[in-house]
C-alpha cells in the first residue's frame, strides 16, 4: 500500500506538467493500479495453493498444508518466500485452464533459531503436489542458492508423483533435483521429511540427502505401490506394510527416524537442525551451555556390569555423559545394536558413536555397519567431532551374514572411520574384541584421543573361544586356561602398554576429559591425499 | 579385577581433576561417615563402655547401612554380606570388611544361614544384627549363633520364638492381659479348613502367615472364594518369602487405624516402651507413610499401650528392641495384633521423638549392658514422618514395583529436619531381586504441621530419574486434607483415591501456574538454542533473544484433544534471563529464578512464592515439569499450532482386553492356561512374581487363548505380552 501511494503520487505531480499528457497518466495509473491488485490477488491465491476444499480434505487426513508445515518449522516471520508467481507450462490435457500461482510447491528461505536455511514444500492441494517441471526448478533454485551461501536445505514431501501431463518434462525435473541433490551432497546438510506419499521416482531424492523422516500413519515412501506390487508379484501388501514408517524406521533402513504427527515431526526437525553446522566450511556450532563441562557423573561408575557378560544399555552411558542427556538419535529403531546420533558436550555438536551390548550383545553386523558408517561420514563431511563409546564383542558370525556380504558393508565403517579427519575420541567401556576393535576408530585409524575404562578388555577374542583353539588339544584343562587367558588379556593393559589406548580412566571423569579433548582438538588439522574420490566399498 | 574395580570407583568419588587409579589396595576407602549424630541426644554414645570388636550384619540396602553408620560411630567394625549382584552395593562400601555369600536369589545368598555363619567365623564377627526380613526373625539362626558364642543383636531365640509364632504369641499376650482381637486359636491346615473358620468368626477375617510381616504373605477375605484364592496365595508367598508357610485367621477390624508401641529391654529385667508410630497409611498392608506420634492417641491411651506392651515384653523375657502392633477402632480400643521382635523399617521417626539411637541400644543391650534410662527420661520431642519411597509405579493400584538404573539421583539431605535413611546411590540399579525400597524420607519437627511441611519440602526437592517412584503418591498425600488433619485408617487410600490415584489435582490457578512455568522454561530453552557461540552469519540481524516476545500455545495434559490449548505470551524484563513475565488466559504471573536448563531442581517463584520444580523431560514441543510431586507433561508450541494441532489425529490405542500383558518386571510363578483353553472374564491366567509379591493375572474378556508366550521360571519386562486371547 505504501508503495502504491507513492506511484500514484508522483503521477499526481506529473500532471499539471502537460495535460496531453493526462489521458496516459490516467490509464498509467489505472494500469498501476490495476498491476498492484493483480499482484495482491495472486499472492492471495497463492497462499491458498489448490484452495479451501482442498485445504479442508488435507486437514481431513490429519495433515497440514504445505504454508502451515513451513509455519511451523521456521522462527516465526523469517520465511522468504521464492518464486510465488512461477506457474507451470504444460498445455495438454487442458491444463492451460488450471493454473495455481506457484504450482505445486512452497520454496523458500528461512531461519531456524537465527540460522538460514533453504527449504521447499510440497503442495499436496495442488495438483496432489505432483513434480512439474516448475516444481523441480524451484526446487533446484533454492538448492543451488543453499550451496552458494552454504546452508542447509529441508524438503517437505507431500506429493503424489510426477506431474502426468508433462510427461518427459516431469522425469526432467526429478533428474534435475537428483543432480542437485548429488552435488549438495557433502557441501550443505540435506534433510527430507515425508509427510504424505513419495512413490516411484519421488522416493530417489530423500534418498540422497542425509536424513530422511517420516511421519507415522500418514507417509509412505516406496518404488511402486500396493496395486502394482499385485499386479507383477501377486503379492497382498497394504500401503503402511509396504512403506509406511514402521517399515522404514524398523526393517528397510531408509529412514533416520518418524514422529507421531505433522507437528511433532517439525518440532523435532528444528531440534536436529540446531545440531548442524550449516555447512562443510562451518565448524560444528557451539551453542551456550547449562551442563557444567567438569561435571562428575557417577552413575558412570557402575553402569558396565561387574558380570563381564551381562547386558547394559549403552544410552545410558550417552545419555549421562553429554549435556543435559540431550541426545538427538538417528535411526532409534533399526540395527539398535549400534546406537548413534547427535548431542552437545560443553555446547559444541557432536556425534556419538556406540556399540549397544542390549542388543545383539552390540556386534557389528550388515545393518549396524551400515547404520554407523553413514552417520560417520555426515559427521566428517561437516566438522562434526565423533565420539566412539566401544563395547562390541566382535563381527556376527554366521552365514545370513556371509551370504550378505558382511566382508563388504563391514568395511563401509572401517572405510568411514579410517578416512574420517575430524576430532576422534574413543572410549572402550568393555569388549573391544578382534576386527571390530580395529574397526571402531582405534588408535590405528588415526583416533584422537582412546581411552580404555577399567573394566576394558582389549583383545583378539574372549576367553572361551581363545582357549578352544589355542588348547584344542587340551581340553581337560580348558577352564584353567581360560582363567589364564582372562588374567593375561581380559583387561586394559595389553593395550596400555602398547599405548593403544592413551590413558585408563575413571568412568565418572569421562565427561571432563572429553570437553577437555574437545577444546584442545579444535585447532586439529588432519588432510587426506588429494583425490577426485575415494571409492568407498559400496 | 572386582578389587581393582573397587579402589577405582573410591578413587573416583574424591571427585577432582588429579584421580588417578589407586594400584595399591593399602588404599584407604572414603567414606563419608560425618553423620549428624546430633539427633540422638538422649543417651548418647558412652565411648568408654565396653562393646563388641567386630559385628556382621547378615541384610542388604538401606538396613544394613543403617546399622553399620551407628557401629562405626560406636567405633564397632563392621563385616557385609552380599550376593554377587551387591558387590558394588554401598553396604559393601561403608563396611569393612565384605563377603560374598551368593548369587543374587535371597534364598541363595541372604536367606543362607550356613553361608552367613561361615563368614561370621571367617571374620571373627562378634556378633550379628540381623536388621529386618531376611533372618532378623529366624530362630534357627539365632540359636545356632549362640551355639558358637556369637550373639544375635535381636531378643533371645525362645522370645522370637513365642513372639514370632503368631499363634503362640495371641496365647502369651492373652495371658499377659494385653486387649485381643476375637480368632481362631491355632493353624489353618488347608482350603477348607480357612474357609471354615472364617464363617465361624465371620467375614470379613484375615489370613496371614504365622511367620509373616511386613504385609507379604497376607490377604483379606470378605467370601469364600477370596478366602480360598487368598489362602493359597499367602501360603505360596509366605513359603517363599519366610520358608514358613503356617496360616492363620482371624477377625478383620473393619476401618481400624494401626498404632504401634516401640520397646526396648534389656537382659536385666529393664524394659521401656518409646512411644508409638502411626502406620494407618498402607497399601495391601504395606505401610506408606508413618508418623510418631499418633494424633489420635491421647497420653492415657499412651500410658496404657505402652504398659501392655512392656507387660507382653516382660513375659516373654523379651532383651531387645521389638514392636508391639495394635489395631485400634474408632472408639479408641485397641487389639494386640502382633509382636514384631526386630528392629522396624520405620524406627527411624521413633529416634526422631526420642532422640534414642535403637541401633546403638540394641548393640549395648545385646552386649549385656543395662539400660541406662527409666521411662520417665524417654521424651517425646516433637513430631516425625517417614515417607517410604518406593520404586514403584503409584499409578497402579498405589504402587507396582518397578525397576531400573538410578540415572539420576539427588537426596533433599539440605532441608532441615530431613533424614534420609537408604542403601543406594546415583547409578544403582533397583533390580526384581529384592524390596524395591530407595529411601526412608524421614522429616521432623516442632510441632505436626512443621515435621508435613519439611516433608512436603523433602519431596519437592528429591530427585530420581530411571525409575518410576511413589513420590508422586506420597507428595499428593502429604498435601491432602484428611492426611493434614489426622483424620486416617488403614482405609484411607482407597477411600481418598476410589478410583486409584491419579496424580495431583489441579485447580485453574494451579494450572495456569503450571502453563506459566512450562512456557517461561520453554522460553529460556528456545532463547538459549539461538546464543551460538561460533555462527557468525547473522551478525547484523542478530535479535537479542531474551528482548524478544515468545509466542505459544500451551495445553495440559498433553495428549491433544483432552487438554485446552492456551495462547501464552512469555517475555523476559528488561532482556533478564531470570525475570520472565508469562501472560495467559487474561492474567500475568511473574516467574523469576535461574532457569537451568541443566539442574536436577530448579528453585523458582511464581508471584514472588517459592516454587520448587524439576525439569523430567524437555521434548521438542513438550516440557515435562515436577508439581507437587506429580508430572505434568505440558505441549508448549508456537502460537500458530494451536489451531493446527485440532487437525492432529489421535492415534489407535491397543485393544488392552484381549491381551494380558506383564504389569511390570518379575518372573512367571505360575500359567495357568494353555492355547486352546477357554478362559471366562476374570479368570486368573498367570501368577507374577516380583519384589517378592505374588499378583495374580486375569483375562480381560471371556474367550479362547490364542498364545501363551511364557513359562513358569521365565523373567519379564514391564509391558510384555504374556497371553492373547483370540
């Protein structure tokens, strides 16, 4: 309005210049006028998208709108919205007809908690947010203007495919985000959350960025539905066995995580971001702290348990140890024998890094390979310093494994931790048995700091299988050579002595000592050969 | 590597920078022993009399360190028992010497007499004190000890015997002129035999065992189906908590209170009554809350209790610290109920009134000294409460055990007049092994009101996390109104709580005192997420976080759909992250205090009034704050969710009838059913032991069973699937 008056005003002025100039002025001004309330109706329409109905039947599903989504996830007022205007292309199938100011898609910048983010939002109420190729442009735009400043990009799926009537337009667009998906990768965090269907090609794009999560009950991801999926295998499989969050969460592994609803899952997106750097030029953030960093924790002390082959539950030790016991978890429900995810120590992000003797007495198998090696390296792509807390009885044996390939996901994380330059701090809380000792971020990978607790026992294998092939030909005495075998290695001081682990350190000093670590490794600077890529066992 | 582990774990409890691991194991143990043995003033520890060199104590937890605290300030040294499982118990710490006598099964390790005799000699222990359960009743144990010249530190083995015999001691004490419950005058041999004798005296009775306490082994029966079931229930548990499975039946006093006299003999003839407790406050004839004195006993009814009950102590040559149970109706009667030849859980708010040590008489006593107090030295100072805190779920039936790590733990040991009496510490682990027991909350005062009131303080400020605790239920009673004016029996909980208790009530002012503070916290924590210390993107457009207006909605209780979102609008004065001004539903509360976010409590005011609370849980989108003891699980979320959040939908909640699911974590005693079997509504499926109480399981609907999923033996966790019905 004010920039309106201001047009009119300087037409005003220019009248008595020249009254030939009058009939002109008029329909100069009526033209701006006439310009500026197109501009407010559009943006109107806009910010309806498809338009109440529809807005009313995505409610009607427990959902909100791709405006309401973006309402929610950002500090409020900070959203700058890209694009508003763009429309799409297409002319067949009448389509020219049915045009929404901004297509199917909300893009934009933003900021959380201060910090700038680039996100899109798919808009399900508009042609069931199916990717036209204006939808893909706009994404793609806000992509490239991410990695120009250096800053993370959150997608909001919600969209029904691709946009029929464009045809080849429509697989266009979807390469294009891939591309861009491909080249942000490593240089701006990359996180998708699904909060309807994202089938066929769609599901390709969350799963290149580095998180993907889904809301329960109400996303799917998957590569052909239940219909399709009857018709070539004659299989009977509902959308929620098929790819709903339970399926993704628990058994495929493609996502990091799910929430309970649209507004549980936003809530939680803000959270995690506050973890992340905002890009791999920017140090892991450091956020003003309440958790005093020397803070004694003495229930460190008695978590392991005195029985050397009893359970304990490794969150515990996490929980405890890191600020507030603030722990962002990734992937909570899948491979839970090795637990990994995001918190603070003394403020400053980290990533933590644990073998779980709950489950699986905490081996290293298939998925926990995979699980622990990708957050690895998301972690050294952004400066995130990894914290290793080691309790891992060795590889699974057995042939699922084999067959599976458990040579090749293995070396995944031997691969993520070896290559990793950012501050390694190792603590091995019990069992740090053959390959797997290497494997998770021993002083031979380059570890920064290992620490070994006094209840640590560094060795080839334990007792019973040591003995059973040292003294297979001795088996009357075997209990007396397992004792021995406990007494010689069943300890940390093989590995002490051999400065495989830098210090043996009271539990309950674990906290200090890392803060401490921490501040001193802020200054580390570790490069890797040049090198187009390394080829990562895939 | 368990005694290296040791040094390692003293070591790391002089808590500073410069710990290194003890490598010898000359190392002194530290232990803090600075007890404020201020409260015992009458009779105070003599340091010249003579007493034992050494003495063992054959019990576990908060008992056991009880008794070694009053040793070593007698400068006694002590000897622990222990299972394998306690070998880092902080019995084990304070004492000693320590010995392992066992796996972690009592009846393997505590409950071994044989194995506790051997270490008594290994040691050279003088003595035994026996504390409470386990062998503190055993007359075997006691006999055999003075067979090898050791002494039992509990009454001589012919008392326990008479008194601990609850058919023998009705006869005693009926002799002795002490007032009697009408009964049935011997042992009940099986079924038909209780159901029988109930009908004779009349329903309601009571069916307990012989050798029972404590309320385990203990059922009450209004017909002759609970009369069955509660037989065999009581006899099951009374064989596996006592070895002793006798029963017995007697009159159940409708509505009574239970008042009991504390006594004190000793092998002189001398004998002492100190006053009674009040332990009206049970669940399933587990005591919760007790207090001394009683307020509704008067100082005749006093004179008179106590006289009876040194009658009682008296003629059975009683040498000890012992109870003496009453029930007492509403006219002031009172039956004797039983003789308790221990030392009590609750003694604790006797020594509060008394200012008697009973662990350091009963040493003396047991010693063979005289006591050196008549009764008109024993005062009656003040008043006391003992909060029994439990892990256990008090949303269940007013309490299911639990279990867990204490990832968190914080004793209110700062208030005045607190005493906290327990055998754990932050990091122990509350396991199915034993009473789930974490600490009696002892609190005294001048007067009633001021001992409720440091109470109610106590538990404000008592922090346990990992376990589910009663704090909520104890925090709630000691708020109520009946609890306040004395007026209680045995019946009050579920007379106060009919329908179970289900967390603080609130009314609107305390509500919007709870919105206020979970949005002022909420605040402080968004404020914060944005004081970056190394993201310098934003300098220019950088907004001081704490100048800037916080916008939310709010509800209570969180599940969406129950509560009623608010709009609140929190803003710091003046950018001061200690002064937050919280508008909502048209009024301002101011909420002041350092809102650490980190801190176990947060010492706050709302309106300038002192408001003690504890941040449980800070979920994206929800704070879980602590008021008046129970949690309150607030959403506080941007102020535009509230009329998003309508849309949420509610999610399915399983179909609980048709399952039968572990309550908590125990072991399957029994299974009652196998699939295929029709089961009718009510029907008991499966028996689960924990904590050493037996609850039986019941079919939630009438119908088929589908799986049974466990077998007797197995262990279970809480919330597991142990039968389905089709």
């Amino acid at each position: 309005i004010k920039m309106l008056s201001r047009y009119a005003r300087s037409a005003l002025f220019s009248l008595p210049k020249s009254m030939q100039m009058a009939t002109r002025a008029t329909s100069s001004i009526q033209h701006t006028l006439k310009v500026a309330e197109k501009i407010e109706k559009t943006r109107e329409k806009a910010l309806l998208g498809g338009g109440q109905k529809r807005i009313d039947a995505q409610h009607k599903r427990g959902k909100l709108t791709a405006r309401e989504r973006i309402e929610l996830l950002v500090d409020p007022g900070s959203f700058r919205e890209y694009d508003m205007f763009a429309e799409h292309t297409c002319t067949d199938f009448g389509m020219q007809k049915e045009k929404y100011p901004g297509d199917s898609v909300v893009t934009g910048r933003a900021q959380i908690a201060g910090r700038t983010v680039f996100l899109f939002s798919q808009d399900f109420t508009v042609f069931g947010g199916s990717l036209s190729s204006i939808h893909a442009k706009k994404i793609v735009k806000i992509m490239k203007d991410a990695m120009l400043v250096g800053a993370p990009v959150i997608g909001l799926n919600d969209s029904g495919g691709a946009r029929i009537q464009e045809g080849v337009e429509s697989l266009a667009g979807y390469a294009d985000i891939f591309q861009a998906n491909v080249m942000a990768s490593g240089v701006v965090p990359q996180i998708s959350l699904i909060m309807g269907p994202c089938a066929g090609g769609a599901v390709y794009s969350p799963a290149l960025t580095d998180f993907t999560f889904m809301v329960r009950d109400t996303s799917y991801l998957f590569i052909t539905g239940p219909d399709v999926v009857k018709a070539v295998t004659n299989e009977e499989v509902t959308q929620e066995e098929l790819g709903g969050a339970k399926t993704h969460t628990v058994t495929s592994g493609v996502a990091h995580g799910a929430f309970e609803n649209d507004v549980d899952a936003l809530m939680n997106i803000r959270e995690l971001f506050n973890y992340l750097p905002l890009s791999n030029t920017d140090a892991s953030p450091i956020r003003a702290c309440d958790d005093p960093w020397d803070r004694v924790v003495p229930s460190l002390d008695t978590v392991v348990p005195l029985e050397s082959t009893a359970a304990y539950n490794m969150k515990d030790v996490v929980l405890s140890l890191v600020d507030e016991g603030d722990f962002f978890e990734i992937m909570p429900d899948y491979a839970k024998n090795i637990v990994v995810g995001f918190a603070r120590m003394n403020g400053r992000t980290v990533g933590i890094v644990g073998n779980n003797p709950k489950f699986a007495a905490g081996c290293l198998d298939i998925n926990s390979s995979i699980k622990g090696a990708r957050f690895v390296r998301f972690c050294d792509a952004f400066n995130v310093p990894i914290i290793t807390l080691v309790d891992v009885p060795g590889f699974l044996p057995g042939t699922s494994q084999e067959y599976g390939g458990i040579i090749r996901h293995g070396a995944k994380l031997l691969y993520a931790y070896a290559e990793a330059t950012v501050p390694k701090i190792t603590v091995i809380t019990r069992k740090a048995f053959g390959g797997a000792y290497d494997v998770m971020a021993s002083k031979h990978l380059r570890g920064d700091l290992n620490y070994a607790w006094p209840t640590a026992e560094v060795a080839v294998m334990g007792a019973k299988g040591a003995v059973s092939i040292l003294f297979r030909n001795d088996k009357d005495n075997a209990a007396k050579h397992e004792e021995e075998y406990t007494e010689l290695f069943s300890n940390p001081f093989p590995a002490a002595v051999r400065g495989f682990v830098d210090d043996i350190i009271v539990p309950s000093e674990t906290r200090r000592r890392i803060c401490e670590d921490l501040n001193m490794l802020e200054s580390k600077t570790l490069k890797n050969p040049a090198k187009k890529h390394g080829n990562i066992p895939l | 590597r368990m005694r290296v582990l040791a040094c390692v774990r003293f070591a790391a409890h002089k808590g500073l920078g410069q710990v290194r691991l003890a490598s010898s194991s000359s190392q002194k143990k530290y232990v803090d022993l600075r007890e404020d043995r201020g409260i015992y003033t009458t009779d105070p520890i003599n340091y010249n009399e003579a007493k034992f060199d050494k003495i063992l104590i054959a019990n576990r937890g908060e008992i056991a360190c009880r008794v070694i605290k009053t040793a070593r300030a007698m400068g006694i040294k002590t000897v622990a028992v222990h299972s394998d499982v306690d070998s880092n118990s902080l019995h084990v710490r304070l004492a000693d010497e320590a010995v392992c006598v066992g796996p972690a099964p009592t009846s393997q390790s505590y409950l071994r007499v044989d194995k506790i005799l051997q270490a008594v000699k290994d040691t050279g222990a003088q003595a035994v004190h026996p504390g409470y359960g386990f062998l503190s009743e055993n007359t075997h144990f006691a006999a055999d000890l003075e067979k090898i010249g050791v002494k039992f530190v509990g009454p001589n083995s012919k008392a326990i015997l008479d008194m601990g015999d609850k058919i023998n001691s009705k006869k005693i004490a009926a002799a002795a002129k002490v007032n009697m419950i009408p009964g049935f005058d011997g042992e009940i041999a099986d079924e038909d035999m209780c159901v029988k004798v109930a009908n004779d005296i009349g329903y309601p009775v009571m069916i307990k065992a012989s050798a029972g306490g404590g309320g385990k082994g203990m059922r009450i029966a209004w017909n002759d189906k609970e009369a069955r079931e509660g037989y065999s229930l009581s006899k099951q548990e009374a064989k596996s908590s006592f070895g002793d499975d006798r029963m017995l039946v007697e009159k159940f006093i409708d509505n009574p209170r239970h008042i009991e006299m504390q006594v004190l003999c000793d092998k002189h003839g001398n004998s002492l009554w100190l006053n009674e407790r009040e332990c009206s406050i049970q669940r399933r004839n587990q005591k919760v809350i007790e207090e001394a004195p009683s307020s509704f006993v008067t100082p005749e009814m006093r004179r008179a209790m106590g006289e009876q009950s040194v009658q009682l102590a008296r003629a059975v040559g009683y040498d000890s610290a012992g109870t003496v149970e009453f029930l007492v109706d509403g006219k002031r009667n009172f039956y004797f109920l039983e003789m308790n030849t221990r030392l009590q859980v609750e003694h604790p708010i006797t020594e509060s009134i008394t200012g008697i040590d009973i662990v350091q008489q009963m040493l003396r006593v047991s010693y063979g000294h005289k006591l050196n107090l008549t009764q008109e030295q024993v005062p009656l100072q003040g008043w006391a409460f003992e909060s029994r805190v439990y892990a256990e779920d008090p949303y269940k039936g007013f309490g299911l055990p639990s279990v867990g790590r204490l990832s968190r733990y914080v004793e209110p040991n700062h208030i005045e007049g607190v005493r906290c009496d327990s055998g754990i510490r932050e990091g122990s682990e509350i396991s199915i092994y034993y009473d789930p027991l974490i600490c009696k909350l002892v609190s005294h005062g001048k007067d009633r009101p001021q001992a409720l009131a440091r109470m109610r303080d106590a538990l404000d400020g008592y922090v346990i996390r990992g376990v589910t605790h009663n704090i909520p239920l104890l925090r709630d009673i000691c708020q109520e109104q009946r609890f306040n004016e004395g007026r209680i029996t045995t019946k009050y909980l579920p007379e106060v709580y009919p329908e179970g208790f289900m967390g603080a009530q609130l009314n609107v002012d305390e509500q919007d005192k709870v919105l206020a503070m979970a949005a002022a916290l909420n605040a402080r924590k968004i404020a914060r997420s944005k004081q970056f210390k190394n993201q310098k993107r934003q300098r220019t457009t950088y907004v001081d976080p704490y100048q800037m207006t916080f916008k939310f909605v709010a509800e209570l209780p969180a599940e969406e759909g129950q509560g009623k979102a608010v709009a609140v609008e929190v803003k710091f004065d003046k950018g001061d992250d200690k002064e937050a001004r919280v508008t909502l539903n048209g009024k301002t509360i101011a909420i002041s205090g350092d809102m650490n976010l980190a801190q176990p409590i947060i010492d706050l005011k709302a309106d300038g009034k002192a408001l003690t609370t504890q941040i449980v849980g800070k979920k994206a989108g929800e704070i879980t704050v602590v008021y008046k003891g129970t949690n309150f699980k607030v959403k506080v979320l941007p102020e535009h969710a509230i009329e998003y959040i309508k849309h949420m939908k509610p999610k399915a909640k399983v179909d609980l009838s048709s399952v039968v699911l572990s309550p908590m974590p125990g072991a399957i005693k029994s299974v009652a059913v196998k699939v295929g079997d029709m089961v009718s509504e009510g029907q008991q499926l499966i028996v689960i032991e924990a904590m050493k109480m037996q609850n039986g399981l019941h079919a939630g609907k009438t119908g088929k069973v589908k799986s049974v999923t466990v077998k007797e033996g197995q262990t279970v966790d809480e919330g597991e699937l142990l039968v389905e019905l089709e």
